[in-house]
C-alpha cells in the first residue's frame, strides 16, 4: 500500500485537492495526504474526483482512504476492480497484491488468496507475492501450503533472511522441529544479529530444555536491536524466566 507522508490541517489539504499545481503535487497525491489527518474527508475528495473523471487515480485514492477508515471489504473490492481494469500486467500485479493485503486486514483468507495468486498469475518471479500469500494460508492455519509458497519464494531470493524467518514459523506450527532450526541457522548464517531469527532460536532453545541459551539469544535481541518487535517479545520471554516459581501453600498443622 502506498505510503502516506505527514499532512497538514485537512481543509488546507482539501483546497489542494481542487488545485494541483498548490505545492507543486497533483490531485493523486494531494488526495493521499488527505488520508492522513482527515481519510472520511479525503474519501469524499476522492468519490467527487471518481464522479468528475478521475479515472483509476482517484478510485485507488478511494481504496487507500478506505483501509484507513478500516473498510477493508470495500477497499479490496475496489482493488480487485482495478486490478481486473488495469494495463500492464505489472500494473495487475501490484493492484491485486494491495487487494490481498486489505483481505488480509479484514482477516478474510480466502479472498486474499485468491488475489494474491492473481497478482502471481501476472508477475510469478515476485518473491514477495509468494510470501503474501503464504500469509492467507497461515491465516487459515494451512501450514503446508504456507510452506510450499515460502519455499517457492527461496528458489526466487534465496538469501531472504525475512523468508527463511517465516517458513520456520510455519515448519514449527507443522512439528517439523529439525527443518524449523535449520532455517533459523541459516537465516544467522546469512545475518548473525538478525533480531526476529535470534528471538525464534531463543524460543526453540528453550523449547529443548536449553534455557540458558534461550536467554542469551533473548538478551542479544533486546542488546542489540532494543526497539524492534522482537526485542519486545524478547523482553516478555525474559521477563517470565526471572519471575520466581511459585511456592507451594503451607501444609496446616493437623490438629
């Protein structure tokens, strides 16, 4: 989904809609500003824009108004539409991408689904729409055929690091220990302080009894990249381990 820069006051932006030579953007990316500080109002913007002529511009406009009014049904309907509409095939592909990404937001998985493998239809050799849709099939809990599509991803990049992450989250859910660590290995293989595939192999250590070597993966995290994700689950994790065990109530005195 496209990424929205700071906006100022929202009438100001709504004058800039009807104006695009105002600080040098045009309608569309006034139109995306709006989103920011006032989406109902850039929503509005964008359908009188849609009603004037404005074409695809101003319905992805609608669509990215509404993921942030979190109308998300209506806005993947809407990129489906314009996916089915657009030109280039690479076109087809990033719209019905951003259609399976609002799917997935409404946590629909099925209709993410088949977006994504739309998108994949037009633009196969895009690791990333593998690794969007292998997201649907974790969604459903199909852990294999989110493995089979993470591993597809792999044969296209493989020295993604972030893949590997996921498909042993995915080989985990699925009991498949061995393979799980072994893609936890390789993505330290390829970046040995990355914080999400220390944070796993902190979670298979202890899994395995080994909890000293858990809490060094969990405090490396939180060591060296403090403010990510990981190092707040990190956090918890280490947080659980120093709590003291619970003691057992005392035995009363038999009378």
């Amino acid at each position: 989904m496209a990424a929205l820069m700071a906006a100022g006051p929202a009438l100001a932006q709504a004058t800039a809609l009807d104006d695009p030579s105002i600080g040098g953007r045009n309608r569309y990316d006034n139109c995306l500003l709006l989103i920011r500080s006032a989406p109902q109002n850039a929503l509005n913007a964008a359908t009188d824009w849609e009603k004037a002529g404005g074409g695809a511009s101003a319905q992805h406009c609608e669509a990215v108004a509404l993921v942030a009014l979190r109308r998300y049904a209506d806005a993947a309907g809407k990129l489906d539409d314009l996916a089915r509409n657009a030109g280039s095939s690479a076109e087809r592909a990033d719209l019905y991408d951003q259609a399976g990404n609002a799917w997935l937001l409404g946590r629909n998985a099925n209709n993410a689904q088949s977006s994504f493998t739309a998108a994949i239809g037009f633009s196969g050799r895009d690791p990333d729409l593998y690794l969007d849709r292998a997201r649907s099939f974790a969604l459903k809990k199909d852990w294999l055929s989110a493995e089979n599509d993470l591993s597809a991803a792999l044969k296209i990049a493989p020295s993604r690091i972030d893949i590997f992450v996921l498909r042993a989250s995915a080989r985990h859910a699925m009991g498949k220990k061995a393979d799980a660590r072994a893609d936890i290995d390789q993505a330290l293989k390829l970046s040995p302080s990355n914080a999400e595939a220390l944070e796993m192999r902190g979670d298979f250590k202890m899994e395995a009894g080994d909890q000293a070597g858990a809490k060094a993966d969990w405090q490396a995290v939180v060591s060296q990249s403090p403010r990510s994700n990981a190092a707040a689950t990190a956090r918890d994790r280490l947080n659980l381990l120093n709590q003291p065990a619970p003691t057992k109530p005392a035995t009363p005195a038999k009378p």
